[in-house]
C-alpha cells in the first residue's frame, strides 16, 4: 500500500529529497550535505526521519572532536 504523503502544514505533497543540515554546537559550525530528508514541494517543510536525526547527531559529535565540516553523501 502507498499512500500519498501528505504535508501536514499545508496538506502539499511530500517527496523524498536531500536537505543541508547545520548546526552550531558551539565550536563552529558542522554541516552535512546530502542529508536525506522528506520535501513538501509546497511550503517547503523538511522533515527527517528520526534514524537519521540519530546518526547526525552522532556526526556532528565526530565532527566537532576533529573541529571539522563534514559531508554526509550519504545516511
Ligand atoms: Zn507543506
């Protein structure tokens, strides 16, 4: 079964895409290219999935150890 995945915000469509994830924990900030995520095509939303939320976080830690950037190509 697949249903149409529906913008919660603004009931727009979904679709799988990539995002930029940034953040700032304090050291500078780390940034994961390619991060994949769920797109409303019309408001724009993003959401990601809370897996991938899990290994960013683990990412951005590893990244801050080395004081890097990171680009994620894939999760
Ligand atoms: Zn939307």
């Amino acid at each position: 079964m697949t249903q149409p995945d529906k913008c919660r915000l603004c009931g727009g469509m979904k679709a799988s895409g990539h995002t930029t994830f940034s953040v700032d924990p304090g050291d500078g900030p780390v940034v994961a290219h390619h991060v994949p995520a769920t797109i409303c095509n019309q408001c724009g939303k993003e959401w990601i999935e809370t897996q991938t939320a899990q290994q960013l976080e683990t990412i951005v830690e590893e990244a801050r150890q080395k004081k890097h950037q990171l680009e994620v190509l894939s999760l």
